[in-house]
C-alpha cells in the first residue's frame, strides 16, 4: 500500500517542482523508499532515462532532479507524459518516453483520456516499487473548466488515495501578492471527495519579517480549517534550473573569476536551457540573455541553445539582425558555441523534406560551420560518453576531457563537400558529434557544462555540486516548516 504526499500549487510557477526536490531529498536523507511522480509535464527542458523496453525515453527535467534528490534511478513512469511546445498552437507528446506523434492532433479533452491511462499505469508501477511517492500537479488543482478532464491534478489524487494513503499541501508564490486569496479560493474549489486530503499550505518566496505576516494564517485557517505549515524564503541561489521559462542570469558575486560576459540566445523555441544553470555559479561570471543585436555586441562569448523549432528561430534571429551579429563576432575570432539546434543553425544549409523541424523545405543556415543538416524520423534520444579530440583556440582547454552527456535531437548533420571544419568531439562509439572551424564550436552533447571537469578547464573554477544544492534544499524545508511536520507528513501520508 503506497503512501502518498502530494504537491499542488495555487498557479503555475507557484513553487511546485522546487518544494518536491526538496521534500524527496529530506525524506531520502532519513532512510525512505521514495521516488517523484508528475503525470504530465509541459516543458522543452528534458532529459535521458531508461525507457520500458530497455531502451531510452525522455522526461521533464524536473523529475529527473527529483529522482536524484531522492536517490532513486530516473524512468519514464516518472513523468510518463510530457508536452514539448512547437509553436503558441502545437507541442509535441512525448508518451512515456517516445514520441507519439498520432496524438498531437487529436482533440484536447479525447487526448486527455488517452494519455491518462498510461500516466495511471506509470504511477501503479512506481507505487508498488516505492514507499512513499511524492507527486507535483500541474498549474492549479481548481481550475473547475478542466475538472472533468483534468488526470493531471484530480485523478492522480485519486489514484494515489486507491492505492493506499494521501495526504497533500498547496503551495503558493507570496511573491506575487494576493496569497491568501490564492490559498484560500483553491481550498474552496477542491473536490469535495478531495479537499480533505489537504493537511497544510505552504507560501513560497517571501521576502522580510514572518512575523508581518500576522494575523493572516489564523484567519486563514479559522475560515478553511488548513494550518500555515511553512514559510520558504526567497532563496534565488538554491542551485536548481528553474522548470520552465528564461532564468535570472546574472554573476554569482563579483570575487576572483574568468570575468566573462556570456550571452545566450533567447530565441522563441528555446530548449533544454537548464544545463546553463552551473553556469550562474560561476564566480565572476557574467551571463545574458540575448534577444536583440545590441545585446550581442558587448558579449565575449556568444551560444545558440538548442532549439524546439530551429528553421523558426533562425528567421526570428534573421529579423532582428542578430545573424549578422553572430557573424561578425564569429568574424572577429571571438568564441561561439551552438549546442543541438545551435549547432545546426550554425550550419550552411538544413534540409527538411518532411517537416520535421516543423515547416518542410530547405533554408540557408548561418554559414559559421560547413555542415548540411538533414530533418527526420526518429528523434535520437540517448544518454552518451562524450570525447573531446583535439581542439584548437579559444577551446583548446577542453582538448582529450571525456563526459557524460546526453542528446535528443532530430537531425543528421553531416560536413560539406571539401569541408574544412575540424571533428573534435565524438560518442563512445567514435562518431563525430562536434565540429569546429576557426573560434566556432557545435556540438550536439546536451549538458557538458555540468561536468566539474568542463568548468574547471574553462573557468579554472569549481561550483557547489548538484548533491550539494540538493541537500541545501531538505535543510530549507527543514528550518522552514513548522516543527515535526514533515515526520508527520511522511509518517502518515
């Protein structure tokens, strides 16, 4: 009989992802069995984990950093369905793992049915292999226009409670004001059937005196009969990629450092910005997100992320002028780095007969790399052991490091005819994964700088671990909730 503690927020970027790291690390660092669970996630930021048939599938980010917090092996079933925006109209579905592409465009609240029952199936199986599985809704539990349809939040509730016990907290950014009325009107709007699973709510980012705060936890709880259990600072050097959207960038402190200014650009169909977060570690080190010319001009680095929609985000690029930018910085022997989708618009040309990348045909790319870029089926998802060969100026320090890293990527990218584009990067196999010609790098290995060994050779500078930040974040919830609460929590959920 699995116990289960779940997290839902009164809106999105409520503080939802942080809160279950958290408590999956505290409960972990005291001996238990628990793993994360989200049934559906909308996110480009993902990551590589064993699928269900031995091979390799794709979950959000964020429960993969559960999954470590709780010192647990990652799997699909954690995050069996995942939404990965294309367009403001179109995300691809990403079922337990893969790619189911008949889904995209079936009708919303159909689509609903069928992904629920394989989210219900993921979420069976974590709940006999663990004791207590901690579970993030999504956006709001009382969005009552979506009740009838919404697995995500209600359903996964009850699931949890037929499988054995819940118990569940609502979270809410005080941040952004009006947090008792938050807390409040979601208690009201729960399920009746649900409603009272509630044990407690939680304000996330509050910044003074708590004890400001009085009397509106009593009056809260004199009106809804659900205590104030913890009060979470604002605590912006927590060590984590926020889930969603463009981060805080900006330098760590102002102590010894490379003294770089780093400008990543910020174009529509960003993915995987997450494994930039060491980055905002780094002493000294400047970064900025680039969405205009001028913002390039001062920069001494420049990277191109990866991309959900590259041939987009390279006409996005094109009409603010910021290809030319790239060029003449590239021009001037200054580094640029494309990773994945960067490394294909740094390219000379991609071909893209079947729409793949999201509009068929083929288009110039930025002409940095002489490599051609051909769209198709499958998309390649795999954890890899990445090599550096021998690399010349600006990158020679990373020359001979080998790394864990992972891709997932449409795309086969292959060197020009009389190319003179150097291979410097390889798989464990020996296959090419990252050119260089002149001060330009590409490569297609997602998540290099999380590697202590990349920063170092870089930066000549060591960062706080990811055990570390994750260990931060069970003391905060620690000192932060009422006294015995979360033994109580874990103890009965």
């Amino acid at each position: 009989m699995a116990r289960s503690l779940m997290i839902w927020g009164t809106s999105s970027g409520a503080g939802k992802s942080l809160l279950c790291t958290a408590l999956c690390r505290w409960a972990a660092q005291r001996g238990v069995d628990v793993a994360p669970y989200k049934a559906q996630n909308m996110s480009n930021n993902a990551r590589v984990v064993p699928g269900l048939d031995g091979g390799f599938g794709e979950i959000g980010a964020a429960q993969y950093f559960q999954a470590l917090a709780a010192r647990v092996a990652p799997t699909v079933d954690m995050n069996p369905v995942l939404l990965k925006p294309e367009s403001d109209v179109r995300s691809q579905v990403v079922l337990q793992g893969r790619v189911a592409a008949e889904l995209a465009g079936m009708p919303w609240r159909e689509r609903s049915a069928v992904l629920a029952q394989s989210a219900a199936q993921s979420f069976a199986r974590l709940a006999q292999r663990h004791e207590v599985i901690v579970i993030e809704g999504a956006g709001s539990p009382a969005e009552i226009n979506l009740a009838s349809a919404d697995y995500v939040n209600l359903d996964t509730a009850r699931w949890a409670a037929a499988a054995g016990s819940l118990a569940s907290l609502l979270v809410t950014d005080i941040d952004r004001g009006g947090a008792f009325a938050h807390l409040y009107g979601t208690w009201a709007l729960l399920p009746d059937d649900l409603r009272p699973s509630l044990q407690g709510f939680v304000l996330n980012k509050f910044r003074g005196d708590a004890v400001l705060l009085s009397p509106g936890p009593a009056l809260l709880q004199a009106r809804s009969g659900v205590p104030m259990l913890g009060v979470l600072p604002m605590r912006r050097d927590h060590g984590l990629p926020d889930e969603d959207g463009v981060f805080e960038a900006a330098a760590a402190d102002h102590g010894d450092g490379p003294g770089l200014h780093v400008a990543i650009v910020a174009w529509p169909h960003i993915s995987n910005l997450d494994e930039f977060q060491p980055l905002r570690q780094v002493p000294g080190l400047r970064l900025s997100w680039a969405r205009d010319a001028a913002s390039l001009a001062a920069a001494d680095w420049i990277v191109l992320p990866g991309s959900k929609q590259v041939s987009g985000d390279l006409a996005w690029l094109r009409q603010r002028g910021m290809d030319q930018a790239v060029q003449r910085h590239a021009q001037a022997g200054k580094p640029v780095l494309g990773i994945c989708g960067g490394l294909q618009a740094l390219g000379q040309w991609l071909d893209d007969p079947q729409g793949a990348d999201g509009q068929a045909g083929s288009r110039a790319g930025l002409g940095l790399l002489p490599l051609h870029t051909r769209y198709a089926s499958p998309k390649r998802v795999l954890p890899v052991q990445a090599r550096f060969g021998e690399l010349g100026s600006p990158w020679s320090a990373l020359s001979g490091l080998g790394l864990p890293a992972y891709e997932i990527r449409n795309g086969v990218t292959n060197p020009a005819p009389d190319a003179q584009a150097r291979v410097v990067l390889f798989d464990a196999h020996g296959q090419p994964i990252g050119w260089q010609q002149g001060s330009v790098l590409g490569v297609y290995a997602h998540g290099l700088f999380e590697a202590p060994a990349l920063l170092k050779a870089l930066f000549g500078q060591s960062v706080r671990t990811l055990d570390e930040s994750l260990d931060g974040l069970a003391a905060l919830v620690d000192e932060h909730f009422e006294p015995g609460v979360l033994a109580c929590l874990f103890d009965r959920t």
